[in-house]
C-alpha cells in the first residue's frame, strides 16, 4: 500500500502542478529575499569583526597637545599597553580633494590591502580604496602631494577608517572629496617639513591587553606632568587664561598670601626677640642716661669755671696788651731818646776830636782820650740803639703777639661760654634723654607686651591662613574640576563613529529581514493547511475507501505529509542557496560597499540561517500539515466516503430583501469562510512585508524632507574655543551631547540651550534646571509626552540627569530637545555667557582653529540623500517582495475558492449562465474580501510596523517620522484593487475550464 499511496504523489504533483509550482516559487522567492538580506548583512558584520582582529583594531585612541615623552611612552607599555602614534595631517591636492596622510602602522590599526603591497621608500603611498574609486586613481598611478610626486602602490582600507568620516561631527561621508592615505616614515617625515598639510594630528591608538581599564590609562595620561603654557595654540592659551588662568591667579595669590604670612610670622618672632633685647637694652640705657646725666651736670659745672676763669685771662690780656702798648711807645721814645744821645755823643766827639787837635799835643791826648771815650760812648750808643730797636721790634711782635693773644683768649672766652652754655644745654639735654630713656624704658615694657599679643595674632593669622588655603584649593577643585592636562580627546573604539560603521548599518538590515522571514513563515504555514483541508476534503471518498481497504491512519498521514514537505524543503533549498549566492547576498552588499571603506566580505554563512533556510521550511511543512491532516483524517470511513460535509456557516443567516446576485456573492463567502480568511490574513502578512518597505522609503524621505525644512539656519558653528563676544551675524547657542538607552542602543541627545527669541527655532523654553521642550522625535522614539519624565546621562562624567517634559515641539534634526540657555548655563556650571555654537544665515568671518566643525544646510540635505540612496536597496525589494506574494498568495487562495466552487461552478453552466455572470457570482463577490482586506489591513499592517520599526533602527539616532501622505494611501488601495483585478483575468480563464461534467463527479 505503501508503493501505490507513494505513485500517486507524481500524479497529485502533475493534477496541481501549477499550485505546487506557484507555492515552490513562493518560498524560493521570499527565502532568497530573506536569506540574502540577512546572509549580507551577516556577512560584512563577520568580516568586519575578523579584519578587526586580524588587523588589531585598536579599544581607542587619544589625542594631546604636545607630544608624549619617552619616559611616558615607556611607563605606559611597561603597564602592558600596546600604543602607537597615529600622527597625521591633512593634504589639500590640487584637485581640491583631502587627503589624510599617516605613516603605516605596525601595531595597531593595521591597513588591509586590496590590491599592491605597502610602500617602501619615501615617494610611495598607499590610497584608501573608496576615494582612489571615487576619484578613479588605479595601482601604479601618480599622486601629487605639494611637490612630492608620490607613486600608488597599494589600494586598501583601515579598520579604524571604515567610515570614512572626515571629522567625527559629519553628518555623511564623502568619498569623492576625502581620504585616507599611508606612506612610509621616511616619507611622513618628508611630506610633514615641506608643509603641505596643515597642523600635525598628534593622535595615540592603544590596546588595553586587559592590563588595565580605559579609565585608569586616562588618569594616568592626565596624570603626567603638563604645562599648558608651553601649548602653540593661542586660542587654548586664551581660553585657559579665562578659566584655569583664574585658577592660577587666585591659587598664586593665595600661595603669595600664606608665604607673606609665614614671612610676617618670622618677622613678628623676630622682632618678639628683639622688643626683648630692646627692653633689657633700654634698662641699661636707663641706667647710662642717669649717670649720662650726672657727667654732664659735673660738665657744666666745670664749663661755668673755666669761663670764669677765661674771662679772667682775657681781662689780664688786655691789661697786658695795654702794657704792651705803653711799652711799645716808650721804646719809640727811647728810640728817639736814644738816637739824640747818639747824635749828642757824635757831635761830642767830633768837637772832642777837634779840640784835641786844637789843644795840641799838652790837652790833646787827654781831650783825644775823652774825644775817644766819646767815641766810644757814641758807638755804645750805637749798640743801645741797636739793641733798642731789636727791642723795638720785639716790643711790636710781643704787642701783636698780646693782641693775637687777646684775641685768641676772647675767642677761648666766648668758646668757654659757649661751651657753659653748651654743657648746660647738654645738661638738660641728658636730663630729658634720661627722663626719655626712662619712659623708653617704660614703652619698651608695653612694647614688648604688645608684640607678644601681635605674635599671638600672627599666630592665629598664620593657621586661618593655612585654612584658608585647603578650602580655597577644595574650592577651586570644584569650580576646575578639569584641571589642564595633555589629552584633547579621548575616545573608546565603541563611540567611533568611523569604526565599525558598515556593520552597525546593516544590523538594521538583519533585524528587518528576519522579521520578514518570520512573517513569511507564518504565511507559509497559514496557506499550507488551506492547501491541505482543501486537498483532503476534495479527496474525501478515495480516503474513506483507503480505510476501508485496511490503509492505517499515520500512512495517510504520512503520506498526505510528504508533498507539500518535499515543495517546501526544495523551495527552501533552492531559496537558501540563491540568497547565499553570488546573486543574492553579494547583490545586497553592494551599496554597503560602495559607501563604506572595507575589505571585500570572504563567503560566510551562520548556522541558524541553514537551519532557517533548509531546515525549518519542511519541518514547518510537516507539523502544520500533521496537525491539519490529524485533525481532519479522524472521521469515520462511511463519513470520508459518503463525502460529508460540515453545513456551512451562515447557511441560516438570514440575509433579509438582498437582490439575487448579492445573496448569492455572500452565501458563497460565508461557505468559504475559511479561505476568505487566508486570503484576508495573506493580505494582512503581505501588508506587514510592504508597510515595513514603505515606513524605510517614508523614514528616509521624511528625514531629507522634515530637516531641510526645520534647519532654519544656513551655517552652524561648533566651538572649541568660543570667544568673548558672538560674532556678528551668528546666534548663540549652548549644546551638549548626552545618551539615552533604548533596546541596546546608546543614542546621543543633544540637549540645546537657546534664547526665547532665536530666530531660528520656533520653541518658547521654560525657565529651571529640569524643565526641557522636547522635540517629538524623543517622544516618538522613547514614548514619552508631557509631564513625564526623561533621563538623559553624561556618560563620560557618569552622571545622569532627570528632566520633566514641560512641552512638545515638531523638529527632526536628530534627537534634540530645548532648555532656557541660562538654566542650562546654571546646570552644566557654565559662564552666564557660555555658548559653543552659533547659527547664522550666511557665511561667517571665524578661524577655523577655533572651531570644531562647520555643519552647513547642504550638508544635512547631503547627508539625507546619501541615506535614502543606501537603503533604497532595502525598502524596494521589501515592496517589490511583499507585491509578489501579495499577488501569489491572492491567486493561490481565490484559486483555491474556485476550486472548491467547482460543483456550483459546473452546476450553473449546466442551467445556462454565462461565463461572465459566473464571474459575477463567484470571483466579483471576493473583491469585498478584497476591500475589506485593504481597509482593515492597511491601517494595521502600518500601526504594527510603526511599532515594531523603532527596534530595527534601535542604532540610528534619528527622527521616527513615519506618516504616510494621504496619496501613499490612494496609491496603496489603487494598486492592491489593480492586482485583484489582474489576479481575477487569470481566474477567468480557470472558470472556463470547470467542466459541466463535475456536477456528475460529486454524486454520492
């Protein structure tokens, strides 16, 4: 029995070839869209994570103002962490394009080549593979650099560069315009002192090994000394004097303040040993004082005699001087006294001479001996005379010497009383220096006691010093918390945006085909057992007859099994290998590939996606069709062979005063209620595939649409260093980033502290720490309203903060929500006048080294272009897909219907209706099922994937608008009207081959 139940599988398969046939393509078709959408996105996930290990992706990368020394360099390693200098600089060539130059790695980040080998001397250069594709630079081609002529020897990519974002900021990539670029040290070197790039990139890469935690290797970069002064940046310098400049200020002034109170301290200990040494010094001063004065008192004692006693000689110098006088005027007179003698003793002797002569020779001799005695008178005269006039003279000097005499004795007299006076004013002077140094003395004592309450004050002074010290510098450790260090940025390989970006994109991809697949599955299994009850009730006397024969149950079941297990198990197969093909998965990788920079995806295939394709169809198969079968090959054999039938539902229905056809239309659907269903749930699953396509097109046509219309401003500016005043032209804003979870996912919120009259955002914030207007993208994406709550975390910082929804606002740019700028200045503790962004409507005149990033408004509307051409791939073949089996599974079902309907079909031929009053009677009736499908359908089928669809782009941070234009609704109902009316073409001709004779087949 086994044999013969076995040769009637070929025939049922060629009697229903066609409905097999369609059902195998089915499968094939929607395992092959499943299977290559999931296969392709496995695929690049997988490769991405082996080039990542193969290529020794870094856990991050930090950036510093100054190079790192040796010695850190070294204390690093000697942690177990492997680091490497990823210097770079950007080259603007003569096309206009940028390319970034690195020297090749050797450690870390390691450059995957497509094509050529990596360069070995200084005039050759490795290019990234997306922008040498863009700009159409082949292998052995000329690159110029400045006026280095560099050769291409290898194309290929970086791991740490598979999005190829030219700054972090960047909404898309742009591949024409930005690359990467390696050449040897050699070469970096060469390329970097002939400046033809701009400022060096000093970035680190690291791997931690599981040495130590990304946390602890940024303390201990911070750690490491640093002077920010000797920075080259001068708008780092200008920033630092506003903030940590202060800091230096006050901590100086405060160092100065202690040193000068420590100083004061030792000077008041000092000068306490001196008021002592004073104070003893003053006693014995006290003591001298007296005795000071008692020698001066003797002084002038003393002085007052020797006045007298000058004043004495100086009366006996002019009586002296007197006499002096007299004498010199007796001497004149005797002079003159003397010159007459000598005159009288001249002539004496001249007349004694000649009466000597005249007496003769008797008289002579005795008047010659008195003429001689008389000579000799006159020549003793001459000797007087002489001796006079010697005294005379001294007479005259004696005279002077009396008057010099007198003089110098009116002098010492007038000395002497000026030395009386002298000594008694040095008398009284002693005395009131005596009583000075006595009350010295006694200020001395206070002197000494007041410094000693000084030095106590000192004392005091000195420890509130000391107080005041550690709490201004616990102070100041709040208000800089941050003090200046070396590193500039800090970044773990998870907030990368250019790591992984490929394979971050397509999870979404993967999540969307598997739930396509599961959806289909369900559809599978629900046309399965309509396929099978059909088959069995058609088949119901040649059943009750195999009973009757002695066939046991399970072989029918068995049996009836095996046909449509074998149709899924060749679908699936051929499905699964097709979407694992060449043809399937690698069509799908395409536009990830010509976005993103990464190796060329190796064949890989995981083990649940076998399972899926080749194992669950006909396992699936079997259990619905044994539970189907089970269920329905339990009746008696004289109930199978008599062909009984369950009354039909509705049969009493009482349909009140309907015209004939319209009766007719409804008892027919209500007799076939159970396909109805499945045509109906068919159309509901092919909806799910299509509304799940549409809300992909819808998401990424709104995100182009809505920011290009709620990006107001022409330019905005992202600060690093901002300036005192806003720039003319420019509106400021005051932006942060922070995270807030959901399924997995860390998305960045950017929290935007704006005025209430910005030009550009039609949002009234609200005053407070905690109160935000939310846009309805975070409301929509985390089903929030007003009045609830919302966390947002600082995830660098790990700090979370709690906001109250005071208002909802339209807006689409990302997930961003609004705050009064000076609360938000109050929250982050920021300056009254803080901003790091400004917006304006035209170009504005700022250094670029102030600057982070410049977002335009043609690049949001780049961005969204590049976004809706990338997954434009994905959401057409979901249309494409969810239309065909909409189409099949419709054609199936109603095939199905006429099928059943045969007996009627053939009966009413045989009373003479024509075909296109059959037509009304049988296929026009099920276009209600078909309007009632769209109408119920549509509007579920878009509200369930409206709810789903946040989970499968869980990893984009963007705006959930996902609300049909009342066109997208016509269109729908047109086109699921149009393939009804197709399908109902095809079942015409199906009618016309009922044949008048099955009214003869189903006689009992």
């Amino acid at each position: 029995m086994r044999r013969i139940l076995l040769k009637r599988i070929p025939r049922e398969l060629k009697a229903n070839f066609f409905r097999y046939f369609s059902l195998f393509l089915l499968i094939v078709f929607c395992l092959f869209i499943v299977v290559s959408i999931v296969d392709a996105s496995e695929r690049i996930i997988v490769s991405t994570k082996e080039n990542q290990a193969a290529s020794l992706l870094e856990d991050g990368q930090f950036t510093v103002f100054t190079k790192l020394t040796d010695e850190q360099f070294k204390d690093i390693e000697d942690k177990g962490v492997t680091l490497e200098a990823h210097f770079s600089f950007d080259a603007l060539l003569e096309d206009k394009t940028t390319l970034r130059i690195f020297a090749q790695r050797k450690n870390i980040d390691l450059v995957t080549l497509d094509e050529g080998h990596m360069p070995e001397s200084m005039d050759e250069i490795v290019i990234e593979k997306r922008y040498a594709a863009c700009n159409n630079i082949k292998l052995g081609d000329f690159v110029r650099i400045g006026d280095e002529k560099m050769t291409v020897t290898g194309i290929g990519s970086s791991v740490d560069y598979d999005a190829p974002y030219r700054k972090l900021s960047d909404v898309s990539i742009d591949s024409r315009s930005f690359g990467t670029a390696f050449v040897s040290d050699e070469g970096y070197e060469r390329l970097l002192i002939s400046g033809v790039g701009g400022t060096q990139d000093l970035t680190y890469a690291f791997r931690l090994n599981g040495a130590m935690t990304d946390s602890e290797l940024k303390d201990m970069i911070k750690d490491f000394p640093f002077d920010y002064k000797k920075v080259d940046d001068p708008y780092y310098q200008e920033l630092l004097s506003d903030t940590y400049g202060k800091k230096d200020e006050i901590t100086g002034g405060i160092n100065d303040l202690v040193d000068g109170v420590e100083e004061l301290k030792d000077g008041v200990d000092e000068l306490k040993d001196g008021t002592e040494e004073l104070k003893d010094g003053m006693e014995e001063l006290s003591d001298g004082g007296e005795e000071l004065y008692d020698g001066t008192k003797k002084l002038y004692d003393g002085t007052k005699e020797l006045e007298d006693g000058v004043g004495e000689l100086y009366d006996g110098a002019g009586e002296l001087y007197d006499g002096a006088v007299k004498l010199e005027k007796g001497m004149i007179q005797l002079n003159d006294g003397i010159g007459v003698v000598h005159s009288g003793a001249t002539q004496l002797n001249d007349a004694l001479n000649q009466m000597s002569v005249a007496a003769g020779p008797m008289l002579g001799p005795s008047i010659g001996g008195i003429a001689g005695g008389a000579g000799d008178l006159a020549g003793g005269i001459n000797q007087v005379s002489g001796g006079a006039d010697a005294i005379g003279v001294g007479t005259v000097e004696l005279k002077n010497g009396i008057g010099e005499l007198k003089d110098g004795v009116g002098e010492l007299k007038d000395g002497a009383k000026e030395l009386s006076d002298g000594a008694g004013e040095l008398k009284d002077g002693s005395k009131e220096l005596s009583d000075g140094i006595n009350e010295a003395y006694d200020g001395s004592i206070e002197l000494d006691d007041g410094v000693a309450e000084l030095k106590d004050g000192v004392d005091e002074l000195y420890d509130g010093v000391k107080d005041l010290k550690e709490q201004s510098d616990e102070m100041l450790e709040k208000f800089f918390d941050k003090s200046p260090d070396n590193i500039t940025a800090f970044m773990l390989k998870a907030d990368n945006i250019r790591i992984g970006g490929a394979a971050g994109d397509v999870e979404i991809d993967r999540y969307v085909g598997m739930m396509a697949g599961v959806i289909v599955m369900v559809l599978f299994t629900y046309v399965l057992s309509v396929f099978v009850i059909h088959q069995i009730k058609s088949e119901s006397s040649v059943i009750g007859a195999l009973y009757s024969l002695g066939v046991r149950k399970k072989e029918l079941v068995r049996h009836y099994i095996t046909l449509p297990t074998i149709v899924c198990f060749l679908g699936g197969l051929a499905g699964g290998l097709l979407g694992m093909s060449s043809f399937g998965s690698d069509v799908m990788m395409a536009d990830s590939f010509e976005y993103f920079s990464l190796p060329w995806a190796k064949p890989y295939v995981p083990n649940y996606l076998l399972v899926y394709a080749f194992v669950m169809p006909p396992v699936v198969s079997a259990i619905v069709n044994f539970l189907v079968i089970n269920k329905n090959l339990s009746r008696t054999p004289l109930s199978l062979l008599r062909n009984e039938q369950k009354v039909p539902r509705g049969k009493n229905v009482k349909l009140g005063r309907f015209k004939f056809l319209t009766m007719y239309q409804i008892r027919q659907l209500l007799r076939e209620t159970r396909t109805a269903v499945t045509v109906f749930f068919g159309m509901a699953i092919s909806l799910m595939i299509f509304m799940l396509g549409m809300d992909c097109y819808v998401l990424c046509e709104s995100a182009g649409r809505l920011n290009s219309e709620d990006v107001r401003y022409q330019y905005m500016y992202t600060y690093k260093y901002p300036t005192k005043e806003v720039p003319d032209g420019g509106e400021a804003v005051y932006i942060e980033t922070l995270k807030k979870e959901q399924y997995g996912y860390n998305l960045d919120i950017t929290l935007m502290g704006i005025d209430d009259d910005n030009p550009y955002f039609d949002v009234k914030t609200v005053k407070g720490k905690n109160k935000i207007v939310a846009s309805d993208a975070i409301t929509a994406r985390y089903g929030v309203g007003i009045g609830d709550k919302i966390i947002f975390s600082d995830t660098a910082n790990d700090i979370d903060y709690a906001f109250t929804i005071e208002k909802v606002v339209p807006y689409s740019v990302g997930l961003t929500a609004f705050m009064d700028i000076d609360s938000m200045r109050e929250l982050f503790g920021e300056d009254d006048d803080h901003y790091n962004a400004v917006l304006s409507k035209h170009e504005l005149d700022i250094d670029e080294g102030r600057l982070y990033s410049v977002t335009s408004k043609a690049d949001i509307d780049n961005a969204s272009g590049i976004f809706l051409d990338l997954m434009r791939g994905m959401f057409t073949v979901l249309i494409v897909a969810s239309i065909i089996v909409f189409c099949l599974v419709m054609y199936l079902m109603m095939s199905v219907m006429v099928d059943r309907a045969g007996f009627g079909i053939s009966l009413l031929k045989i009373f003479g209706y024509r075909k296109k009053e059959i037509k009304k009677l049988y296929l026009d009736g099920n276009r209600m099922i078909i309007i009632l499908g769209a109408v119920i359908g549509v509007p579920v089928a878009k509200l369930a994937m409206d709810k789903l669809f946040p989970i499968f782009v869980a990893n984009v941070g963007c705006a959930l608008h996902l609300e049909f234009r009342p066109i997208y609704y016509v269109m729908i109902f047109a086109s699921i009207y149009l393939c009804y009316a197709v399908i109902n073409l095809f079942l015409m001709r199906k009618l016309g081959k009922v044949s008048q004779a099955e009214v003869l087949k189903n006689r009992e």
